[in-house]
C-alpha cells in the first residue's frame, strides 16, 4: 500500500483503525496516552518552578513529601 498520496488525517484515520485491530478500542487508547506530545515548555516550566535546585535539594524534598506506604490488602 502507498501512502504517498494520503493527506496526514487520513494516515492518522488508517494508524487508528490499525491500532484498534491489534490492541482493540482500550489498548489503541492506552497506546496514545503513552505516545501524545505534551504541550509548552518542558524546560522552561521546570526551571521555573524548581529554581536551581541541585539533585541532592530536590531528592531531600521529594523525600519528605512521601506518604507512608499503605498496607496492601489481601485478595479475597
């Protein structure tokens, strides 16, 4: 199959009905929550949000917002 005359909707119609044959309607979907672009900058959102933090700054944080680990229930 040629897809050189195809506009890019109908790629993305024909990438869809692919991945919904394979994976079906939940794993298709499942596949392009792990695969969309996010959106703005990345780069510039972290940097202002966390400053100059050094590795060792931001691990001391993240390690003192921790919950407790909650005891797993046991299957019936």
């Amino acid at each position: 199959m040629s897809t050189l005359r195809l506009t890019n909707a109908e790629i993305r119609a024909r990438g869809w009905d692919a991945l919904i044959s394979v994976l079906g309607p939940s794993g298709a979907l499942r596949f392009a929550m792990q695969t969309e672009r996010g959106e703005g900058d990345y780069a510039a959102r972290r940097h202002r949000i966390l400053g100059r933090l050094s590795v060792d700054e931001l691990l001391s944080r993240m390690g003192r917002r921790r919950p407790a680990k909650r005891r797993r229930r046991p299957r019936p």
